[in-house]
C-alpha cells in the first residue's frame, strides 16, 4: 500500500488524482473498442440509445479494482470482494457483447452464485457484524441465516441497479448518492475505515465515467457497470454492521428496479394480470412517458429524494 511508503499528504492526493486520471485515459483508449448499444425495444425511447458504446462499466470496474489494491489496505476478505466484483462484472459485459441477450433466468442464476459468494465472505470475515443493531432495536441472528439473508439482499440490489439503468446519467447519480450515505453512516457508526477508502475511490472513478455519461451520452455502463454497482453496494452496507440500512440508504434504486421484478412475478407466477396496471416500470419510465418529467428531471428528483432519506437516516444513528 502506497502509505507505508509515501507522505501522507501526497498518498491522499494521489488518492484523488489516480483513479479520475486512470479511469479517463482508460475509457479515452478502449472506447471504439467496446460494444454498440443496438436500443431497448420496450424501454421508452429506448431507441435512441442505439449505437452508442456500451460496457463502459469494464472499464471503471477495472479501474477501480486497481486503484484499490494501490490504496487500500490489503487483506484476504477485500481480495475476495474484488475477485467478485470483477466477477459481476464480467457476466455483465459478455451479455453486452453478446448479439442475442442472456436470458433472465440466466442471468438471475449468475447473479444468485455470485450474491451467496459474497454473502459467505462477509460472514466468513466478519462474525461480530452479522446480526441487526438499528434505532435501538438489536437482534442476534445465526451466521447461516443471516448469509441466506444477505445473498437475497444483493441479488435484489443488483438486479435493481441493473433496471434503473435506462437513462443517462441515472444508475450512476443515484449509486453515488447511496454510496456517500454509507461513507457517512460508516464515518458514524466507526465499523470499516477501508470501506470507507473504497467509496471515495469508487465514487472518484466514477466522475469521468459520468462526464460522458451525461445527457446526451456516447457512453452507457451496461451489465457490466450495473450489476458491479450493485454487489459494491451491499459491500458497503454490509460494512455499516446494520444490513437493514440497505432499506434507507439505497431506497430509490429499489423502488425504481425492484418494483418491475415484482410486478412481474406477481403477473407471471401468480396469474395477477392487473398487478400495478397503471404503472410503468422501471418506475423512471413512469414518470417519464405518464408523468412528462424530463430525463434531467427524473434524475435530480430521484436523487433529491434519496438524499433526503439518507439525511434523516443519518440523523437517527448519529
């Protein structure tokens, strides 16, 4: 690790300036050579993204994999995170690449091993953070059943990045917002100071990735970047030592990915042909194509809203 042998002063700064630098020059250098978006058929406008570089998410995954190992601490059960990360990602940016998508059970299977490996590492790792200790409730809960607990959390938190992916700039602004929550509600509640080193690596790499992500975008993330995002975050909740915190701090992104899986299990499994029928999902694209809110609109509302969640969150541990 670059502080043992740098002054500290310059170890932070190098800490900013690497992975914004790396992270820009790698996206610069491979961006002709990642896929084309070929448009959503059912998402709305999904049209308009077509032929647009796809997978950037391989890009700033790998950055940020390799500015971690610059700046954080090494330790086995952070190498394993990594390892997973990478993982999620890569499953991702095959399906981009790939000319006919994966299927959803597929996929859904992929993301479960993945959710259950990373579930076993933290438990493994961390004994004395796996029970619920929240606004004065407290609760013991047996490593076993709170890995079940855990693998379910992160496979619903990276299948809901993965659909509230579908608009520039969103995925990306909202994942930093619940990402700087947990910083703080880390900061707080004095858990994982490493984890806190990789929320502000993350986030600083995610800078050039959205500078040309913005609306109009040439570069979308993709799988590869979504599903990433999602496992780093149920990281970082998991670090808090209070796992409901997933609930507050990424409440936007679940609401807006998660109710489309619901609304289809319930119409697919449960024969409920009416369930949500006046509602569009992603939810995003409810307030786009029923409420008329523009892109721009749809993302700082979204993001607003979750700060003002996360806020009163904080404010209760604290």
């Amino acid at each position: 690790m670059l502080f043992d042998v740098i002054p500290q002063k310059l170890f932070y700064v190098l800490m900013v300036l690497v992975p914004v630098a790396l992270c820009a020059v790698l996206l610069k250098l491979f961006k002709n050579k990642l896929p084309r978006d070929q448009g959503r058929e059912f998402a709305f406008n999904g049209k308009l993204s077509a032929g647009k570089v796809r997978g950037a998410g391989i890009v700033f995954v790998c950055s940020f994999i390799a500015t971690a190992l610059l700046f954080v601490p090494v330790s086995l059960e952070y190498i394993f995170y990594y390892i997973l990360i990478f993982l999620g990602m890569l499953s991702g940016y095959l399906d981009d690449r790939s000319e006919k998508p994966w299927g959803e059970y597929k996929k859904g299977a992929i993301d479960l091993v993945i959710s259950a490996l990373t579930a076993a590492n933290f438990v493994y790792f961390n004994q004395d953070l796996t029970g619920i200790n929240l606004f004065g409730f407290s609760l013991t809960i047996p490593p076993v059943i709170f890995g079940i607990i855990a693998t379910v959390l992160v496979w619903m938190l990276i299948n809901a990045t993965n659909c509230s992916d579908g608009i520039d700039g969103f995925c990306g602004s909202l994942s930093i917002v619940s990402m700087i929550s947990a910083l703080f509600a880390i900061r707080f509640l004095g858990t994982d100071s490493n984890t806190s080193l990789m929320i502000i690596l993350m986030v600083l790499i995610l800078i050039p990735y959205l500078w040309s992500n913005s609306e109009p975008s040439t570069m979308m993330m993709g799988d590869a970047g979504s599903r990433a995002l999602g496992l780093f975050l149920c990281i970082c909740i998991f670090k808090t030592g209070n796992i409901l915190l997933a609930i507050p701090l990424c409440f936007m992104l679940c609401l807006d990915g998660l109710l489309g899986i619901v609304k289809v299990s319930l119409i697919r499994f449960l024969k409920m042909k009416n369930a949500f029928k006046n509602i569009r999902t992603p939810l995003h694209d409810h307030f786009r194509k029923n409420k008329g809110w523009s892109n721009t609109q749809v993302i700082y509302r979204f993001c607003m809203i979750q700060a003002v969640i996360s806020a009163v969150t904080l404010i209760m541990i604290k």
